[in-house]
C-alpha cells in the first residue's frame, strides 16, 4: 500500500517513530509508533490531510482527544497527546493495545454466552462514565470494541472511537439537524432519523445490537433492500432472535432492542443489573462497579464546557524554513546584537533631542499679552520748557598724551669672551715721575 510507504519511518511530534499502519477508516489512519526516548509503543490516530480543511471534521477529531484524555475508566482506551505534524496534518496519542476487535473475534463464530455478558458488562461500565459526563457514543458496534488482556490474563475490553461522539447539554451539539451519524445495523431507529436528538438510550439500543451478534454469531439485522428508504434502509430488516437463547437472556436483549426508545432501560445500570445472572463469576462486581461510576459526583473540572474543540491545535502549520549555510547561522546573532546596538542608541539620541527641543519650547514660549492699561484718572501736567544755563561752559583742557612707553630692554646675551683666548695685554700704567704720560716715553701726552 502506498499509505504504508509514505508514512513508515517518519517522526511525528519529533518523538513517536511510525513502524507500521494498523487500519484506517473514513477519516484517519491508525498506526503503531514507538517513542523514541521511551521505546514505549503507542497507536497514532491521523487525520486524513484532505479532511483537515473541513471545520466540522477537525473539531470531531479534536474532540475525539479530548473525550478520550477526561474519561479515566479502564474499559476506554486512553489519549495522551494531540497536535499536527507538517505535512502530515493533525494526529492524536493513544495507549496501545495487544489483542483483537469483537469483529475479529466474531469471524471464528459465535461466542460463548457468559463471555459475551462479561464483555457487555464492560462496554456498560464504559458507558457509565462516558454517560455521566453527557457524553453519547453513538458508535457502539464490535469494530470499536477491542479485546484486551490484563496482567493476569484475564480479558480486558475497551471501547474505542469517540469520533461521532455527542456531548449533551446547551450547547453541546455539533451535528446538524436531520444528520445521520452511526454505522448501519448498530444504530438505534431514532439516529437513523435525526442523530442530534439521541440520548443515552440509543447507545443502550447498540450494545443490545451487539450482545445479540456475539451470542448468535449472526447480526441482528439483514441488508435491507434497495428499494428501502430513510431509517429502514440503514437500519435493515430485523432478523428473529434464535431459539435457543435464554428466554431471560433473550427478554433483556428485546428490551434493548425497543423500536421506542421510553421501552428500553433507562440507564446502563439497570442493564448491567439484568445482565450480571448470565455472566461469569465475576460479573457481579462488574454490576457493583457500573452502579457506583454511574452515581459518583462529577468533577468540577470535567464535562463538555471543558471540552472546546480547538482548531488551533490541528490546523496545519507552515513548513519548516529551509536550512541556513553555517556562515549567515554564526553572523546572525552577531548581526542581531549590532542590530540592537543601534537601535538603543537610535532611542538615546532621539530621547536627547526630544529633551532638548522641549527645553527650547520652553525657552521660546510666548507669554500671554498683558491686560491693557487703565487709562489716568487725572491727566498729566506737560513738562516744564526748557531754561538755558545760568554759567557759560567752561572749556576743559585736555591732559598731554602720556610719553611713549620705553623700548623693551633686549634680553640679548652678550657673547660670552673666549676663554680660551690668551687675555689683551693691558696699556702699561704711566710712570709716576711724568704726569700724562700715556705711552711711556716720559713725554706728556695732550689730548
């Protein structure tokens, strides 16, 4: 199968590892991955891709998820993650479980009667909690019912596939008026008409639809013929109960079977309650336990408010971009670092000249304009005319400018004598015999 190629190996959630496709439907595709970290199996429920467009499918298979992460009872198969895988579109974690389907189970032939009553105890104790948080399966038939096994071995069943589930209440309904949802031969005459207006009671209708095949080994109802309209189409043609079922046995299942739906049980416990004399010895407490999920408190946190469908969480996310060259992976936070650098000072400077204009606004605000003055209540004497001076002017002498100032003094050093020049012979003193004689020859010299 080309499904099986294209989806076998791939990552979902950059955890599970598919191994393999185990069946498919309508709508999604069921695999077996394995956690990568955990090596723990889980069944992967995927929404086909081209369904995941359409709102009314996705919010089912969000719901679907939800559904199955609140209900805590044993005989229900657990979810534990949901999200979208690019290019595989959105997929929802449940436990994973080793066995068959009651239609498996059925291929070999009928099954034995208090087997079947033990297993139509469990769908009922799945039924209670579904029930009591207004939860309405609305798809009970042997293909949604898996046969498990305990750790001791004994038989195990869980109810699977909330997919076309109904919350009850304002509110709660996603189904359009007059929508058919449901599986031919195991839906209840009323949801053949109208499937938004079912009750418990219909889920009720399908587990006596069951009950019956697996005790008779034939299903309740033939194909109807063509020619068959409306509800009888899907429905069928009503096949008589054998024989040789128990007549108690066999009133219980008709009373499940009631055309009118005010004729059947009224609740899951007062079957479960009918059922128990059929079962194995166990069945009792199978009853037991039905009754007290079915009359516990609901938590606070629990029912159909809490379940919102989010499409958010399975609309496709864009692809991831394709991979950066090493060199722009290295520049881009130094690039992002000088990008913010800048931008700081972009704001510092732009902090300074916004201070500094509104200094300047303030500096350059224009007063508001004075009140005019009043005018003078008495009216001002004119000004004295003007005399002319008693005393001529006295004509003043300048002082004499002031003298020059002197030269500056040169601070020119003399060149310094040669030392090592011999010293200039001095003139010879005159003799002291002859007055002005400066030569020496003994005259006087005149000058």
């Amino acid at each position: 199968m080309q499904l099986d190629a294209d989806l076998v190996g791939k990552v979902i959630g950059g955890k599970y590892r598919i191994e393999r496709v185990v069946g498919q439907g309508g709508c999604g595709v069921v695999v077996r991955a394995v956690h990568r970290g955990l090596g723990h199996p889980f069944a992967i429920k995927l929404l086909k891709p081209m369904l995941a467009t359409r709102d009314d499918i996705a919010r089912r298979f969000v719901r679907e998820a939800q559904a199955l992460a609140k209900l805590t009872s044993e005989h229900t198969v657990r979810a534990f993650d949901v999200g979208v895988e690019p290019g595989l579109g959105p997929f929802f974690v449940m436990e994973w479980l080793e066995g068959m389907t009651v239609a498996q189970a059925l291929a070999t032939g009928p099954i034995a009667v208090h087997t079947a009553v033990d297993y139509a105890l469990q769908i009922c104790a799945a039924l209670a909690e579904a029930h009591r948080v207004g939860l309405i399966h609305r798809d009970i038939k042997p293909s949604n019912l898996f046969i498990a096994r305990r750790i001791d071995g004994r038989p195990l069943l869980k109810v699977m596939d909330f997919g076309v589930a109904k919350w009850t209440g304002a509110g709660g309904a996603m189904t359009a008026p007059s929508v058919i949802l449901g599986s031919p031969g195991y839906l209840a005459p009323e949801q053949a008409r109208d499937a938004r207006s079912v009750d418990a009671r219909a889920d009720i209708w399908s587990v006596g639809a069951v009950l019956y095949e697996m005790v008779s080994g034939q299903r309740l109802y033939s194909i109807a013929p063509a020619e068959d309209l409306g509800a009888q189409r899907l429905i069928g043609a009503a096949v008589p109960l054998p024989s040789w079922i128990p007549a108690r046995l066999r009133a219980t299942i008709e009373r499940c079977l009631a055309r009118d739906p005010a004729a059947r049980y009224p609740h899951v416990t007062e079957l479960a309650a009918e059922l128990a004399a059929f079962g194995s010895p166990s069945a009792s407490d199978i009853a037991v336990e039905i009754n007290r999920i079915a009359r516990a408190p609901s938590a606070p946190h629990r029912g159909r408010v809490d379940l919102a469908p989010t499409l958010d969480l399975v609309r496709a996310r864009p692809s991831a971009p394709p991979p950066v060259a090493r060199w722009r992976r290295r520049v881009a936070p130094l690039a992002a670092l000088a990008a913010a650098a800048v931008a700081v000072v972009a704001v510092i400077v732009a902090v300074a000249v916004d201070r500094d204009d509104h200094r300047r606004g303030l500096a350059t605000e224009v007063s508001p304009p004075l009140p005019a003055p009043l005018p003078p209540l008495v009216t001002p004497l004119p000004p004295p005319a003007a005399t002319p001076p008693l005393v001529a002017p006295i004509d003043v002498v300048a002082p004499p400018p002031p003298p020059p100032p002197a030269p500056p003094r040169s601070r020119t050093r003399p060149p310094r004598r040669d030392e090592s020049a011999p010293p200039s012979p001095r003139p010879a003193a005159p003799p002291p015999g002859v007055p002005g004689d400066v030569d020496g020859d003994g005259i006087p010299d005149v000058r």
